[in-house]
C-alpha cells in the first residue's frame, strides 16, 4: 500500500519538537486516568501492554487533551482505533517492559492524509530515536529476520517488511550506546535525526512518515502516551 495523497502528506511535513504544552496537574490527571482504564492490547511478544484513552470518562480533561493540541497542530482528526461504541480514542497508552522495535506508523488507510504523531512521556527512564528515513506506505515494523518476514498481518497489524535498507553501514557507537536490541545490519542505510530522552511535562511531535524506535534505555518499564493525527 502507498499512500494516495503523498503531495498533500508532504507539504504538511517538518521538523520534529518537543513542546511544553501541559502543566504538572494535567500530566497528572492523564496519569490517574491511565489507572482508570483496562487494557486493550497485551502484545507478549513486544512485553507492551497497551491502554486506549476512551471518551468521556473525564470529560473535562478530554476538552483540556483535545484543544491544547489544536493549540499546537492546527485543526486536526484523530486518527486512532476506535471504542466499541465508535468514538475516536484520544491516544493509545504504552507501558513498554522492553524496548519497541524499529517501525514506523504510518496509517493503514491509503486515503488518509496523514499528519502528526504526539509522544507525551509520563515516566522519565526512556528514549526516541527518530530516523531521518521515512516511509510513505502502510503501518510496517522493520526486519531482515527471513521468518518475520513471512507474517501475514491481519487488519490494523503492521506489515512486514526489509525494503528501508540501504547500503551505507550504520554508526556503530551509535548502535551501541542506543540501539543494542535492534541487529545493527537491520540499520543499515539510516541516519538518526534526534534521540530524543524523555521527560515528564514535555511531548514530542513527528511526523507520521517518519521510522523510528524506542532506545535500549529502560528501567524496568516506561509509560508513555501517544496520539495519532489525520488532516
């Protein structure tokens, strides 16, 4: 799958940053609602459980969620699974036990025009690593693995794929102070644009396209929250 609209998900790209656009009491209302919710997805193989952020159980602090991101976006849909009753999640929720893989999440619908993901931390041992590669097709985790690449993803599963390699070696300190649960030939071709360590009371805002991963720094787990966005 390539995206439809790839001029339209291009002219909307830029830089990445960090912005402070939550004060400590709203960080912490998003973590006691964090505590109010079941999860949704447990994916054993990752050690992630995932929690999504359901409409109306704090009314007050989805209007809070919702208008300061406009605030920084512009207008904006979300982009994200939807409840059983239909409405858009606000965000997924992400207790990690181990670092993510390198992937990109990208969208799995061609017509959409995609815009902007938001990683808000909400426990401080982690990291981003955000690749300058891009990706303009479905939602992919990355793998030279020959087995991993026979998976069949069924609906809203991330495709499979080797096709981000290039021939250019990776940065082998890099690799290793960041990257050692990721095979350094699986890196081959891409550039890190930042490594951006988390800290609680900030949000990271990327584009969409971009491949990234989590870094190999974690203490025990790390929570974060993160929102996908639509034109």
């Amino acid at each position: 799958m390539k995206h439809i609209y790839l001029e339209e998900i291009k002219k909307l790209e830029s830089e990445p940053k960090i912005v402070n656009i939550f004060s400590e009491k709203e960080i912490k209302m998003i973590q006691e609602l964090y505590e109010t919710l079941t999860y949704t997805v447990f994916n054993k193989k990752q050690n992630v459980k995932k929690k999504g952020w359901i409409q109306n159980i704090n009314k007050e602090l989805d209007k809070i969620y919702f208008e300061k991101i406009k605030d920084v976006l512009g207008d904006f849909k979300m982009d994200t699974l939807k409840s059983k009753s239909g409405d858009d999640y606000f965000g997924l929720f992400h207790e990690s036990f181990s670092p993510l893989p390198l992937h990109v999440d990208s969208g799995f619908d061609e017509e959409a025009i995609i815009y902007k993901q938001l990683i808000t931390p909400l426990s401080p041992i982690g990291d981003t690593v955000i690749f300058k590669n891009k990706w303009y097709g479905k939602s992919t985790s990355f793998t030279i693995d020959p087995e991993e690449l026979k998976f069949k993803p069924k609906p809203e599963q991330n495709e499979r794929s080797s096709d981000h390699l290039g021939k250019e070696d990776f940065d082998k300190g890099i690799h290793k102070e960041n990257l050692t649960h990721i095979d350094i030939n699986n890196l081959k071709g891409l550039k890190v644009q930042m490594i951006y360590k988390w800290k609680v009371g900030e949000t990271l805002i990327v584009d969409r396209t971009h491949i990234h991963s989590s870094s190999s720094r974690i203490n025990e787990k790390k929570l974060g929250l993160t929102t996908f966005t639509k034109k």
